[in-house]
C-alpha cells in the first residue's frame, strides 16, 4: 500500500485490484488477508498494509450473469455485458468472462484476434455494462480492429457523476499509467511524458440531467484508453459517483461506480454503410437516479 491508498476501504482496494466492482468484491473479504490475517470488508488501509488474497472460488468470479446478444449475422455479433462480469479472463484467475462464454456458444470465435478474446474487438471495464462487438470471422476482425485504430468506431457511454456538470465539456488528455498504482490510470497534461507509455484520448461530455449534486452524463469517444471515461471525468472534477478508485464519493445508492456502453457505430464488415448498436441503461440505474435525487420510484401499476 501507498500514501495514495489511504484510507480507501478494502472491499474496494480488492475491487480495483481484481478488476471487479465493489458489488463482487464485497463477497471476497473472507479470502482477504491484510498482513496475513483475517479483516472485515469495511477495514481502512494504511500505508505499507500487505493485502493478499487466496484464489477466489469461480461462482464468486463476477456476478453470475452471461452476457445477452442483441443480434448476429455472419460476420458479426451484438452482445449486451452485464455489470459485473469480466469481458476477458483476469490474469491468472479461472472463471465467467465474456470471452469464455463466446467459447462455449459461438465456438467460431475461438482463436480470432489476440489471445483468450475469443473474437471480441475491444473490452469494457468489469464494473461497466453495455456493448460488445465480437466477430465471427478472421476478415471481420481485422476489418472492425482497422476501424479502431483508424477512430471511426464511435463509442457513447452513459455515466452517473459527482457534483453539478451544467455544461458540456470536450476532454482532451492523455491517458497513462499511475505512477503509483499499477491498477489506474491517470489523464497526463501536454509535454513529454518519457517514463511512460501514453495514449491520446478525447471525450466529449454533455449532461443530461441533474440528479441533486451528481449529474446523468452523457460521453462519447472515439478513442479507447484503458480506463478512459473514468480517469477522464475525474481529471476534470467529476469523477463516476462510487468510483472511489478515482475520487468519487461512496454512496449507499450505488454500491459501485455507474457507466453503460450504450450506443456503438461503425462501418459494416462487407458492405461499408454506417452501423449502429444502442442499449438502454439496465434497470438499476432508475432506482439510482431516484435515489440520488431525493425522488421516489413511481409504485407499480395495478394495470395489466
């Protein structure tokens, strides 16, 4: 542990570190270990604390959910992630992920692009929902990986934030790795950067809609930084609500921080015309957003 890791809650110091949200990792403290014994979820590190963690059993490695396709064609499929369950295998670890399921259902993504991605062209981060792409065929690997590193694959994200974001902002930072943490990131200003290894990013942000001091945001990109949203919307103040790993506040209302791939664009594999992709936010977030603004979820309805 760090001086930058004071304080922080193991639960979520064990979340950052699998990768996972503070929903799983709330399940692991009997696996934890801080100095080789034995502490409560809730406990507060401090610098130079040891944190160890036996191997987590495979039916507590994300939240159970398999990911819901949306629609396929030959070439191509649309899948929904849950929050919760890892796009990839985390490093060393056995257990769900996206890649594992495309394995066992859709056998033909097996061994397309790198390594254990079973066909998938990018990633989104454990704790975050939303949309996939994940190709069937070699071609349309390399066809939809060009259109990435060419940025004309659009990804918009829906995030809940800290504080009042009332207009909207363009973000254009660097993103690379802390110099303290190997598990985030951080935004890096303008200048050379010779110790570490960057990439450009820029998100455009607008709010959509207050929720008392947190705000519904809007972001998209069409870059794909590791962690980008997130470190982003903390660089300019107002980082995912729950995302204690970068900043933002705990809440009882969101056991873990809040973002949603909810629309992807892109070019078809075959044909060229614009494709697009979109996925409304899981049901959760109302409850939430209620929540954060001192509403009450409307009572169901006796009506069929």
């Amino acid at each position: 542990m760090t001086e930058e890791d004071r304080g922080v809650r193991l639960d979520a110091f064990v979340g950052a570190a699998l990768g996972v949200g503070r929903r799983t990792a709330a399940r692991l403290p009997s696996e934890a270990r801080v100095n080789g014994r034995r502490a409560v979820k809730g406990r507060h590190l401090l610098p130079g604390d040891e944190v160890s963690l036996a191997e987590t059993p495979v039916s507590e490695q994300g939240d159970g959910a398999p990911p819901e396709t949306i629609s396929e064609d030959g070439d191509l499929l649309i899948l929904a992630k849950p929050a919760g369950l890892p796009t990839v295998a985390m490093a060393g670890k056995s257990g769900p992920s996206v890649a594992q399921w495309l394995e066992r259902h859709h056998p033909e993504c097996t061994g397309l692009g790198r390594a254990g991605e079973s066909g998938l062209v990018h990633r989104l981060d454990n704790g975050t929902s939303g949309l996939l792409l994940a190709a069937r065929t070699a071609s349309a690997y390399a066809a939809l990986r060009s259109q990435f590193s060419e940025h004309t694959i659009t990804k918009t994200y829906l995030a809940i934030v800290d504080g009042e974001l009332v207009d909207p902002v363009t973000i254009d930072a660097a993103i690379g790795q802390h110099r303290k943490s190997r598990t985030r990131v951080r935004a890096l200003s303008e200048g050379p950067h010779p110790r570490y290894a960057i990439t450009p990013a820029t998100s455009e942000v607008r709010p959509l809609r207050a929720l008392g001091r947190a705000t519904l945001v809007e972001a998209r990109t069409n870059t794909g930084a590791r962690h980008q949203i997130r470190a982003h919307l903390a660089h300019v103040g107002h980082p995912l609500v729950g995302d204690v790993r970068y900043g933002g506040t705990p809440t009882p209302a969101i056991p873990d921080y809040m973002l949603h791939a909810s629309e992807v664009a892109w070019r078809d594999v075959v044909t060229g015309a614009p494709r697009t992709a979109q996925r409304e936010a899981p049901a959760v977030w109302e409850d939430a957003m209620a929540s954060l603004s001192g509403a009450h979820p409307a009572p169901p309805s006796d009506r069929d």
